[in-house]
C-alpha cells in the first residue's frame, strides 16, 4: 500500500491551490479517492502470487547484486573459486573475474576478442559480422592452482587459452598469456548458438561438442593430458543423433581411479522411437577415464561409450504416462559418498499441444544398474528394437580395464569380438527411471519453461533437506522444497519463493550455488546476478507465521524469524518444515499475534480491493463479512491470491471484513478491514446545496449538469482494462499524449508533471497527473 500513500500524499498537495477555485472538499475527496483506488487496484492485479518478488523488490530490500557489461553478453560460463572468492564468467569477447560478496564491485576483465582476419573470413562465409564473428567464451575450467582453461568460438575458429590467475587472491592476477592461446577445435563449439557440455579431470578435457563448421559432426571429445585424444564414432546415429548436449560430471566408481567414468548428458532424435515420428529422448552416456582405443578397430574412438534414456514422466490412470522429453540442465549433489552423488535434473515437453517442466531425481545406483542391463538389439523381420539375448563376450562392453574387474591393462588389448559389439551396441534396452517413479515439482500451464537447476542440502531442525532453486526462460528463479508425507514415496511439493531476477525476461543460461557465502549466482544472456538463499524477515514477526512458511532456512528465536543455525543453542527456537505446525510449535504465543485493523474507502459504483496476504504460499485464505463466511457468489465480488476485489461497491458491502488463514488445521485472523462508502460524483451533485459550484457539460453550451452521464471513473477503469495498456506507466503516458494531443489547457497544465523519460512514471507523477486532469474535466 506505499504506493497508494505516495499518491494520496501527492493528490492533496496538488489540491492546495484548485480546491480554493474550482470544488469542495468533499468533491476533492471523492475523486481522490477514486483516482487511488483505481490506480492501486491495476497495480495489485498486475502483481503475482505472494511471495513472489519482483525486479525491483529485490533490488531495493533484499540486499540482490547485478552486473552488466556493456558491449558484451551471453554470461554463459560461470566458474565458482571459493578459495580465492572470485565469481569467473565467460561472456560475449570478455572474461571476468568478480568478487564472490558482491559481484558489482572489484571486477577485473580480460578482453578477448577474435582475430580481424578470422572475423572477415566468418563474414565471407556468410555468417553476422556483430552476432556471430565475435568470440563468445563458452568453457571455463580450474586447470591448476595458478591457471584456468578457458575456450571460445572465435568467429568459428574454436580457441583456447591458459589463464593465469595466480596462487592466492592477493595476487590480483588476471591475464591471458598470448604465447599460451591454442586451437580450439573438439573443446569449443564454432556455432554460438550450440551448446558445449565440457569437464576437466586431472589434466584432461573432455567434452561433448559440434567438431566442424557445419555443426553436423557432433562428438565426445577427449582432449590435453599426456593420453592419445579420443572420440566418438563419426556418422553412425546410432552413438549419437544430433545431440544436443547439457552437462558433463566425472563421478569415481571404486577406490580404483582406474574404474573412473565421466558421464554425459544430452538430449537427441531417438533412433529406436520407430513409427513415432522424430521423437527427442533425453541420455545419460558414459565412458572409462583410462579409454585408449581399440587396436585394430574403433582406433582412437571409445570403446567402452554407452548411452541409454533418462524417463521423466508422470503415470497416467489408464496406463499412458505423460512425457517430459526434453533435459534441460543437471545438477550433481554430493552426498558423504562421493561414489553416489543425487543427479538433480530439469525437463520441459517438447509437445506443441502440452506444455510444461518437471524436476527429477535419479540415484546414481539406479544409472550403473541400467548399464549393466541388457543391450538394446535390432532383429525379426521389422528391425524392432528388442533387449539382446545372444551371449555378451567378455569383458562386458562398458567396463574399464583395471584390476578390479579383470585382468586387462588397456582398452587396445581387448578382444575384437569385445570391439565389434561395443562399436554396434551402443544404446542399453532398459532406461534409467527416477527415484520416485515420478517427478518431484511439476510446471504446467504456465507460460514459462525450467532451464536450469541448482541444490542445496540445509540442515533443518527436523532433519535434511534439499532446496532447490530453479531458473526458468522468462527471467525468474523458483524456490522449491519437496516435503515427505507419509512416505518417501509420497512428497509434497512446496514453492516457497518466486524470484523476479532480471527485469527483461531474458532466459536464465547458468547458476552457481555457494552453501560458504549462502549466495546464488545467476546468468543471462544481458547480465548477471547475485541473490541471497534467504530472506527469513519476510515470513512476519509471529511465530505461527515463520512456523507455516516452512522454509529450512529460516525459524523462530523467541522474537523474531531469523536464520537457522543447527550449532547454536536457542532455548526459544522452533522450526518445523516437515508439518508446519504451529499449534503444537507456537502456543504460548498466540497472545502476541495482534490482528491488524485498517479503515479502506470505497466509492460507489466504482471498484476497491481489500488487500491481504499471508506469509506462507501454502496458507488458505478465507474471507468473513460481518463475522459471518464471505460466501456470495456475485461476479462483482473476486478473490484473488492477494485479496479481496469488489468491481463495483454497493452500499450494502459497507462493514467489517476479516482475512483468515488457514493451514494444516491452524486458523488465524490476519487483518481487518472496515469499508466505508464514499458516494459517487453524481449523487453527489444531485445533492449540492444551490449556491455550490455545478461543473456544466461544456458541449451544451451550459447545458444542464452532467448528473446522467457515464461516470468518468467507468471510463478510467476502461482505460485501465484496455488490452494493450497494461501497467501504470502506459495508462498515465496514454493520457499525457491524449491531452497534449488535443492541445488544451489541461494538457499544458500538467506538462511539467512529465518525467524528463518516458519509459517510467513515478506513482505519486502519475496519480497527480491522473487527478489534474479529473478535477478538470471527466472523462468523456
């Protein structure tokens, strides 16, 4: 409501000198009234759900950093140093090294761009000299103590460089070696527009990468170190099939570094979807570390690469499950078994006609158990893809040769029926499901999409849990937590927070969690930001609601909802994110919960909004009229996840009015508002006594007052609800043209009341603006 007190404040200063002349108070009164509320009713209606904290919001209160960089973009590759506190990024001719505690300070860059000859000969081959022959820096690696590995599309001539950041952050070392800058090609992508999925183990890169210009010939890649380079098989779809690849991890198998896999993720047209169309399935492939080729065939390619299908689905009732096909980003969270980590992972549908995003959950002894199923196997007269029967020859394809599971040195001396077979049976027949059966948040009919994903596991006092924080293609960052019931088999989905991060909307490409400094690190296409884990003030200064907000991060310390400390000792603290119960948790404090009371004016005929939101997402709001359940079912009257609106006041909605949340059986009284009726302009002229001023319809001439005409706050609120103005901003410029259009006094009048830009009118600008011209002359 600061907004409609900002503007109240400025329609009485405005009313100073035009009462005196032209009105009584009254009048003043009930126009004023009328311009607040409707100026505050669109802007209410445009927020969304509680808890839902716009660009703005969250810059001014919640303590978010951002950083631009003009002439540059894409901050796609983000590079977490938690031991020097530096936040490296790869942009558009740019890296960067930020300061972890606040990224908008203590910026060092390094300016990379592509060779003048290499950008003239992109624009030859008829690529965009602005767009795409400059060097985007898509893969930035911890090579060493003192060096990063960073790499570039060069104007599609891949690059890399050795980036000397020396050993301790004192240093302040920053810098780009040019004797140490070296072809690109197999780690870097030509096309900007491709994605790179890349990890650096010991001194070795390994990546999952378009290897030509055309971005036809896709690969896994291995490359540096002192081992001969290997890849995939080239042009057989059965290994890989325009892939689109989305992430990179290595994850050791035993106390053998031997065993060592690294493991791809991508998403590719399904070779086995037969009579299904082109159809996307999302993979998990896998590789050995210590792969050196076969000796005879599959020279210098992997041997022991398999892939199978990652299923996120939801079961239908009637059998048929609903698909989420289309990986979108991973996120590996260490467990204290470093050999079983949680594979985190964010699926979209690529159907046109259903549309949604879903998080899965995948363990990783269910992924080892999938590539030790059988293989997947053409035969019979149709080609149908069925699980292989014949006899798998030894080693098993898939394993890496070490001491642990055989006598083998190196892939080169297995036998060539082991060859053959791995070279043609790529693809496993049994899909990897996740741990649930199911998806643990859903999305759907929303007009957004997930892109990205980032964990962190928060000790709570009732036991662990894994936060989520989910970046979406419109610019937003979801806060999630998933709940047990009674079972693990039976989670309840909670969304605690929605994050309005960049203002523009532009689609969030990476995110980088820190548990040391309790940030997330968010990047886009047009910036970077840096937004707290937490914000625990939010949730009230009442036990009940910190209790029913059920946030891991936050509770109640006698006092006040601060963050949760599992080492400190705090006799009054109280937490309980698994039921949320305050009546067990808060009731010796129900005496200080003070109900709020407020007194809201409404002008008849005309809209007002009673306003009322609780702290916790989950909370059930309930409306009581005069002590009695606010039940009419009259279209005038809506509720609304931040209130109460009734589109047109009558005299008989005139009374106490009280907001009730209810949660998990706990009820308490959040607010109480007392409407009083203001009465509209024309009965209120009708009752004028006969020496008040009555304001004539100036196209009579100084005809009869305009007692019958359609009030203009009708008309305003048509305004309001035309489909193409839809902030505050638009309306209030949508005026000022109109009247300077039309020339008159009006128009001159409030003229300086313009801002020197027109891209935004302050409220208080733009209700004083509003006001001026009513108290003028109605809307005709």
């Amino acid at each position: 409501m600061e907004r409609l007190c900002l503007a109240w404040q400025c329609a009485k200063h405005i009313s100073i000198s035009h009462t005196q002349s032209s009105s009584t108070w009254s009048e003043f009164v009930c126009v004023c009234v009328c311009v607040c509320v409707s100026v505050c009713v669109l802007w209410i209606l445009s927020l969304g759900p509680p808890h839902e904290y716009t660009f703005s919001e969250l810059q001014q209160f919640h303590g978010v950093r951002r950083f631009e960089l003009e002439r540059s973009c894409c901050f796609s590759a983000l590079l977490l140093d938690e031991e020097r506190g530096r936040l490296f990024v790869g942009a558009k001719n740019f890296l960067l090294s930020l300061s972890l505690d606040n990224i908008a300070k203590q910026e060092h860059k390094i300016y990379w761009p592509a060779p003048v000859d290499w950008r003239e000969e992109c624009n030859w081959a008829g690529k965009d000299i602005t767009s795409d022959c400059v060097n985007y820096v898509k893969i930035v690696h911890h090579y060493n103590r003192t060096h990063l590995y960073a790499c570039g599309t060069g104007a599609f001539h891949p690059t890399c460089a050795f980036v000397e950041v020396g050993h301790r952050m004192e240093d302040h070392v920053f810098r780009i070696d040019p004797s140490k800058v070296e072809d690109g090609k197999g780690k870097s992508p030509y096309d900007p527009r491709h994605n790179a999925a890349s990890v650096l183990v010991g001194d070795e890169l390994y990546a999952g990468v378009a290897t030509d210009l055309m971005g036809r010939d896709f690969t896994i890649f291995r490359s540096l170190g002192k081992r001969p380079s290997i890849r995939t098989e080239q042009h057989d779809s059965r290994w890989l099939n325009e892939p689109k690849f989305v992430g990179s991890f290595w994850v050791p198998e035993s106390e053998n570094p031997d065993d060592d896999k690294v493991f791809f993720f991508f998403r590719e047209t399904a070779v086995e979807a037969q009579g299904l169309g082109k159809s996307t399935y999302s993979r998990i492939g896998q590789l050995c570390r210590n792969d050196m080729g076969g000796q005879r065939s599959l020279v210098n390619k992997w041997t022991t690469f398999l892939k199978t299908r990652l299923i996120c689905s939801v079961p239908g009732a009637d059998g048929s499950d609903t698909y989420f096909d289309e990986l979108r980003d991973v996120f590996l969270l260490q467990t204290r078994d470093r050999k079983n980590p949680l594979v985190y992972t964010v699926f979209s549908t690529s159907s046109s006609v259903f549309k949604g995003s879903a998080v899965c959950l995948y363990s990783m002894n269910d992924i080892r158990r999938a590539f030790l199923g059988p293989f997947a196997h053409k035969e019979g007269p149709n080609y149908q893809w069925v699980p292989f029967q014949g006899k798998v020859p030894y080693p098993r394809p898939g394993m890496c040769p070490s001491k642990t599971f055989g006598s083998f040195e190196s892939t080169k001396g297995f036998p060539d029926d082991v060859i053959q077979f791995a070279r043609h049976h790529p693809l496993m027949y049994n899909p990897v499901y996740p741990m649930t059966r199911r998806p643990i948040f859903i999305r759907t009919n929303v007009d957004y999409s997930f892109t990205q994903i980032a964990v962190d596991r928060v000790n709570a006092a009732d036991g662990q849990y894994d936060v989520m924080f989910i970046g979406t293609d419109k610019g937003t960052v979801l806060k999630v937590i998933s709940v047990p019931k009674e079972s693990w088999n039976n989670m309840e989905e909670l969304l605690l927070e929605e994050l309005e991060v960049f203002k523009d909307a532009s689609s969030i490409i990476n995110m980088q969690l820190s548990s040391k400094r309790q940030q997330l690190y968010v990047g886009s296409d047009t910036g970077i930001a840096q937004i707290p884990l937490h914000r625990c003030s939010v949730y009230g200064k009442a036990c009940a609601e910190c209790c029913l907000a059920r946030d891991p991060y936050c509770a109640w310390d006698g006092t006040s909802c601060t963050r949760y400390l599992p080492n400190t000792k705090r006799r009054f603290r109280r937490q309980d994110v698994r039921n949320g119960d305050p009546n067990t948790l808060c009731s010796g404090d129900h005496h200080k919960h003070r109900i709020a009371e407020k007194k809201l004016y409404g002008v008849e005929g005309s809209s007002t909004f009673l306003e009322c939101i609780p702290k916790s997402l989950q909370a059930r709001v309930n409306w009581t009229f005069q002590k009695n359940a606010q039940n009419r079912r009259e279209e005038r009257i809506l509720q609304t996840d931040r209130g109460l609106l009734i589109r047109r006041v009558l005299k008989r909605d005139i009374g106490i009015y009280q907001c009730h949340a209810m949660e998990h059986g706990f009820s308490q009284t959040l607010l109480g508002i007392t409407l009083e009726l203001v009465p509209s302009t024309s009965s209120f002229v009708s009752n004028l006594p006969s020496d008040a001023p009555v304001r004539l319809d100036p196209r009579s001439g100084g005809g009869p007052p305009m007692t019958n005409q359609k009030l203009w706050y009708r008309d305003f609120m048509q305004l309001v609800d035309h489909p193409n103005l839809s902030t505050v901003d638009q309306i209030c410029e949508q005026v000022w043209a109109r009247r300077n259009t039309d020339g008159d006094q009006v128009g001159k009048d409030v003229t300086p009341l313009r801002p020197a830009s027109s891209s935004h009118w302050p409220v208080p600008a733009c209700a004083a603006l509003l006001l001026k011209l009513i108290l003028h002359d109605p809307f005709t």
